[in-house]
C-alpha cells in the first residue's frame, strides 16, 4: 500500500488561525468540566432569534419552502431589501444588484473572487476582522493592513492611503461600526474614503453587518434601524456587504447579502451560482419577516440593552486600568488596551480563562499593530454575567 498522503495547498499557509475560536473551543471544554465560565469572547447575541421570525421560519418549513432559491436569493427578500435602503436610506438599488448570501462570510468570498485577480492588493485598517484577509490570500490576492496613525482612528486617513497606493492596489475594505473596535467612519471621512477609492480607481467594499447597533449620544436621537448612513450614498458603484446576524439576531440561519455595481451583477450571480448554489431557503423566508414594525420593535429593545452593557463594560473596564482609546459607539465590542498589565495578549487571555473563567479574544487576531497589548471584549451577555466578568477582572488584575 502506497504512503501517500495529501497535502494542504500552498496558500493555506498564508491563512491565520481565528483565534476566538480556539478560545471559545476551550472555554467549552472547561464548561464540560464543570468550570463556569462567562464568554465574551464571540460576536454573536445572546438573544435568540426573535420569535416573529422563527414562527416565519417553521412556517416556511411546514409549507415546504425547501428547494433551491434562485443563485441570487429569493426575489421577494431582494426586493424587500431593496426597499429597506429607499425606505430608511433614501437610496434606490436595484434587486438585480443585491445577492442573498450564506451569511456575510459567503458574500466576502463571493466579492473577493468577483473582483481580485492573483496578485492584486487590497488595503483595510489594522486592527480589522482577520477573515478579510484570509479571503484575499485565498484569491491569491495580497492584505495590506495599514495601522491607525493615532489611537482610535476608525479608518486610514488619505494621507496613509496616498502613501499604500501602488498600481497594484485594486481594493479598500472598510467597516462601519467596526470588529473588533466598534468604531464608526464619521460620514464626512466615509465620502472622502470613496472619493479616494473612486480617483484612484480603486473599488471600496464597505462591511456594514454592524449597521443598526449604533448608540448616538443620546438614546432619545435613536432611531429604528440605526442612525447611520450607508455607502451606498457616496458612490453608487461602492459595494456593500451586510447581514440579518447581528441587528437582526439570526446568525445561524446564515443570511446575508451582497450589494455590486450593476455592471457587476451577471457575473457575480455566475459565481453565487458555482460557489454555493443559493443561501438557505427556509432562512430566507424567515428573514423576510425581519424588516416588519413588530420585529424591529423586539430588535429596538435589545439594542437599548446593548448600549446599557456597553455603558457599564467600558466604565468597569476604565476603572481598572485599561485604556480604550477606540470609541465603541456601534457593534458590541470595547478593544481595550492591556499595557499597564501585560505585553501577550494570548497569554493574558489564557490566564483569564484558565484561572478566572472570563473568556475573551486576544488583539492578535485582528491584525500586527501593537496586537500583543490589545483584547477584544464582547458585550454580548446578559448584566449579571458582564457584573460577574467585571468582579473576576478585578480579581485577576489585583
């Protein structure tokens, strides 16, 4: 019998490991082990899907809605979708134009192999979402992570970029509000970012999955669906990337979509159908109901408790010592700097794992600046659990 074994593709070496989930695979192994352990380590609500939803989806079932969709998504969600950014963003979008996806990781690898070609480089602020990356390696395309030139600085300035840019540069990758720092681009720098991009005919791909879970100064200025503005207004071949997991709450139903240029949209509705054939039929009549008055009802609630957990982790976390010079005004993370404590963040988290049940995720999974003093801090549970956290960081640092 022959030895042979298979070996992994050359460009999985290029592939970080995401290192949350290391954590949380170890956090459950202590949980199996009886340990308790408060997580706020992963991106995801801790409030199940809203019930409106669910019952759209066990009917969607019962109804045998289970074939294939179209490789571009149900109609009716694109429409409906489409009408969410003239209704709420007074901007007109064509259905053909939006993709429904596996989630938004299916439209990050649908958009990176729509628009990079082996050894185009895309540029995107470092600390960021680590998948990003992975996704333009994976097209054997090339990251430039680019560090903030200030503390807190949500995205790179024109300066910076003017100094990245090379021929080879076909990409800017954005996020607003951000992972890990729950910064928000102001609008007046996310216009003069496309403007940038535009000049130098470079695309801009905005992550938008965080849009909805903002937390304006004062929660009277809210209003439903978020405060901020899309991309999509600035220039209208921007792409956006967007999701019903975060605001909507329904990560594992994996739905998000896709917004191309129109030029774009018969190619990327080819690959949509090579690469995953559609998203998930059931969830995507379930999403249809997320936009309704008595949904976004349910989803307003739980973004005042987001901001109320946001409030309380970040003024624990400042009292003890640690400095967050990012603003978390979106999304429902604090990136809170650890030098006062230690220079490893992976062995900082590892000790408040193992020895005092608090599971976060270290700066080194988002980028190479400065990582090792950073950790991500997840608001995603419930007050007396974040009290609970906040009572064994104190712990932990004394």
């Amino acid at each position: 019998m022959s030895d042979f074994r298979p070996e992994a593709a050359d460009r999985n070496r290029l592939i970080n490991p995401f290192r949350v989930m290391d954590v949380l695979e170890r956090a459950r192994q202590l949980e199996q082990s009886g340990v308790d352990i408060v997580h706020l380590e992963v991106g995801e609500p801790d409030f199940a899907t809203a019930p409106q939803i669910v019952a759209a989806g066990v009917r969607a079932l019962q109804q045998g809605h289970t074939a294939y969709t179209p490789a571009a998504g149900l109609p009716a969600l694109r429409e409906r979708i489409a009408r969410f950014y003239a209704d709420h963003h007074g901007v007109d979008v064509d259905p053909s134009r939006i993709l429904v996806t596996p989630g938004a990781s299916g439209a990050l690898v649908l958009a990176a192999n729509l628009l990079l070609n082996a050894g185009d480089t895309v540029l995107m602020p470092d600390p960021s979402y680590p998948c990003n990356r992975n996704y333009v390696h994976l097209v054997g395309g090339k990251a430039v992570l680019i560090p903030p030139a200030s503390p807190g600085q949500p995205a790179p300035s024109l300066a910076q970029l003017d100094l990245a840019y090379n021929p080879s540069v076909k990409g800017l990758w954005l996020a607003s509000p951000a992972n890990p720092t729950g910064a928000v681009i102001p609008p007046t720098e996310v216009q003069a970012l496309s403007d940038w991009a535009a000049k130098h005919s470079v695309h801009l791909l905005m992550d938008e999955i965080y849009q909805g879970l903002d937390y304006p100064d004062s929660p009277a200025d809210s209003c439903a669906l978020g405060n901020l503005p899309t991309a999509l207004r600035c220039h209208p071949n921007n792409l956006l990337v967007n999701s019903f997991s975060k605001y909507f709450g329904m990560t594992g139903w994996r739905v998000g979509w896709l917004v191309v240029p129109q030029s774009l949209a018969a190619p990327a509705n080819v690959l949509a159908q090579n690469l995953f054939i559609a998203a998930p039929t059931p969830a995507q009549h379930a999403a249809l109901r997320a936009f309704d008055d008595d949904v976004i009802e349910v989803l307003e609630q739980r973004r005042a408790a987001f901001r109320q957990r946001r409030d309380f982790l970040c003024d624990a976390l400042r009292s003890m010592g640690f400095s967050l010079p990012w603003q978390a005004d979106g999304a429902f993370y604090c990136y809170a700097g650890i030098e006062r404590f230690a220079d490893d963040s992976e062995a900082f988290c590892r000790m408040l794992l193992e020895e005092h049940g608090v599971a976060v995720t270290p700066g080194t999974d988002f980028g190479a600046h400065n990582a090792n003093t950073y950790v991500r801090f997840a608001f995603t549970n419930a007050m007396p659990r974040l009290e609970l956290a906040a009572e064994r960081l104190q712990r932990a640092l004394s």
